[in-house]
C-alpha cells in the first residue's frame, strides 16, 4: 500500500528535524542542500505520484496475446487480486 502523504509529510518532517537539531547541538548551521537526502526525496515523489493514479496497478508487466484463457491471470481474476488500496496480498510478476 502506498503511504499517505501525510505519513510521508510526517516522516520526512522528523528526519529532517533531527538533522537539523544534531548540526545545532554541534554549533553548525546546516547545509540546507544536504539536510533532505536521495531518500527522502524518493519516498516524496512516491508518495506524490501514489496519488496520481486514478486505476489499479497491472497485475503484469507485459501484455498477455491472451489473457482471457491464462491459467493464472484467470485465477487472479477469479479470487478478486486486483491490487487494489486495501487487497491484503498483492501480486507482482517478474520478467
């Protein structure tokens, strides 16, 4: 499930928080460029693009020639995996 952006907002906000607190504690100003690293701007974009998608996730990386008569996208189907938001199991294929 993709975090919220809130919990993304709140994460980021801690981290950054803590940065900032140790640079004082060591009587530094603190680089603001280096103060949000790679990461917090990956689980930020995540988090943005998380909202942008208005369907559901494909449960394949390729187009199937037929996928109607698939053995396992047809159980995929039958037993509703579907990735949606709140499925408890996700499927996820590998090339």
């Amino acid at each position: 499930m993709a975090p919220r952006i809130q919990d993304t907002a709140h994460t980021v906000k801690e981290k950054f928080g803590n940065r900032l607190y140790d640079a004082l504690l060591k009587g530094q100003i603190p680089d603001m460029n280096s103060i949000l690293d790679r990461d917090d701007f990956t689980i930020m974009k995540r988090a943005i693009y998380a909202t942008q998608r208005h369907t559901l996730p494909p449960v394949t990386t390729h187009n199937m020639i037929d996928d109607a008569t698939d053995p396992i996208l047809s159980n995929v189907r039958r037993i509703g995996l579907f990735n949606s938001r709140n499925d408890r199991v996700k499927v996820k294929s590998r090339k």
